[in-house]
C-alpha cells in the first residue's frame, strides 16, 4: 500500500508521473542504472545524487520531497539558501546536527546526500530559542572571527530560507561550494547579485562572493564554549602598569 511508503518515496512516485515518464526514462535522466521502481517501492533510499538531479532539473524543493516544508519548487538560481536536507528525531521533531572541522570539509560536497547526514551526531536543546526552526551546529576553524568567536568553538545556526531574508551585518554560516566560512555578512547595494564577508579580526580584508555560489546560509544565534580562561596575560600586564602609573602620581603628588 502506498499509505505504508516513505513520505518521500512517494513523492518522489509523484514527481515522475507529473513530468510523464516511465520508470526507466525517468531513471535515465537522473543518473540511474535500470529504472525507479525500488525506489517507488520504498526499497531503495534516495541518493543525495538523485536529490540533487530533482532540484537541478525539476526545481524540487528538497524540504518538500521530505515532508517538511509545502513549497514543492524553488529557483534554485534565486538565492534560496534552506537546509538541503533536516534530521529529525522518532517523534519528527527537529535536531541539531553537529558539523566539526572535520566534516566541514566535506560538507559542501555532501550536502543533499541524506545517507551522509545520518553519520553526523544529533541533539535537541529543550529551551525555547531552538523551537519552531531549523538549527545546525558548526565548529569554528581559524581566528578569522577574533575576538568574539575563537578557534574550536561552535557556533549554532538558524536556517535562513532565502538571502533576502538576511540581516546586514549580522554574522552567518556560508556554505559555499567548496568550504564553509563563519562571516559577518554585508550586502552591496550596487551589486546585488554580490555580497560580502567580512571577519572580525581586523587582518582579514573582507571578501566579495557571487550569491549564487551560496548553497547555506545559517544566522548565528549562539556558540558552545568550553572551559573558562583565567584573566589574560595581557589583562594582568594592564592591571599592573595601572597600578604603577598610580603609584607614580601619589609620589609625584607627595613631591610637591
């Protein structure tokens, strides 16, 4: 019974019968060996390569194809930047996966492979800032984001749907095509098919990307920081040289 199937086998069923193929036409044209018929059956889970040739060819919302989102196509070249793929726990509720230097790296790469996704841990946060949204877990690499955000921390992000729906300004998870970068993010005015990324630390120079090179756009709204430093050395130095400049005034002032 169809009833017993995946969400996403059956739309996926669907999807083929709208653009009237066969199983095996349409199995050729997005990249499959024989026909559809184990994935229409729910025997064969969708590759992130065949959820990727759905949004290349068809404009499928990849949310859609999943069941959580109404919207069944995006343009894909109109700056939409929504999560690709969401994990959700026994009771379909949202969680957080947690993306560490590591996995960052390949990412981008995987980013509509579903089968990846499920190697990645996965939490929820009972609190209600992390209700009714999408949030992912990033660990930060370099010191691009000194001094608010250090090296090995993590940042976590809120989905942002489109990048017309970013916020000047505020700082963000890209994910590019090839690396994901934690930036404060500026829209160009004379350039809007451009925006630019600027790093806190004052020797990086900001740099312009093309938005369509844009995959993910996830809003910081925290980070997970572990450990509590004690007062810098340069804290102390401070402290100290104060301390000696007072000195110096109540002896000047004694002098005279």
């Amino acid at each position: 019974m169809d009833k017993d199937l995946s969400i996403e086998a059956r739309r996926f069923k669907k999807i083929r019968e709208e653009s009237h193929h066969t199983q095996q036409s349409f199995a050729e044209i997005i990249g499959i060996n024989g026909s559809t018929a184990d994935i229409e059956r729910g025997k064969t889970k969708l590759s992130g390569k065949v959820v990727m040739e759905l949004l290349r060819q068809f404009d499928i919302n990849p949310l859609w194809l999943f069941g959580k989102s109404f919207v069944q196509h995006v343009n894909i070249n109109g700056g939409d930047v929504s999560p690709k793929v969401i994990s959700v726990d026994k009771d379909e509720n949202d969680t957080i996966l947690l993306v560490n230097q590591k996995a960052a790296a390949g990412y981008p790469h995987n980013i509509q492979d579903v089968e990846w996704y499920e190697t990645l841990p996965a939490f929820n946060i009972p609190l209600p800032q992390y209700r009714n949204a999408t949030y992912r877990g990033f660990q930060v690499e370099g010191d691009s984001m000194l001094p608010n955000i250090r090296p090995n921390e993590w940042v976590l992000g809120k989905a942002v749907p489109s990048i017309s729906e970013a916020s000047d300004s505020k700082i963000y998870i890209v994910v590019l095509n090839d690396s994901v970068l934690v930036k404060k993010l500026q829209k160009i005015p004379n350039a809007p098919e451009k925006v630019r990324l600027v790093s806190l630390n004052e020797h990086y120079l900001p740099i312009a990307i093309e938005i369509k090179d844009i995959q993910e756009l996830w809003l910081v709204n925290s980070k997970l920081t572990f450990g509590i430093d004690e007062p810098s050395e340069s804290g102390l130095l401070r402290q100290l040289q104060q301390s000696m400049d007072e000195l110096k005034g109540q002896i000047n002032n004694l002098r005279h």
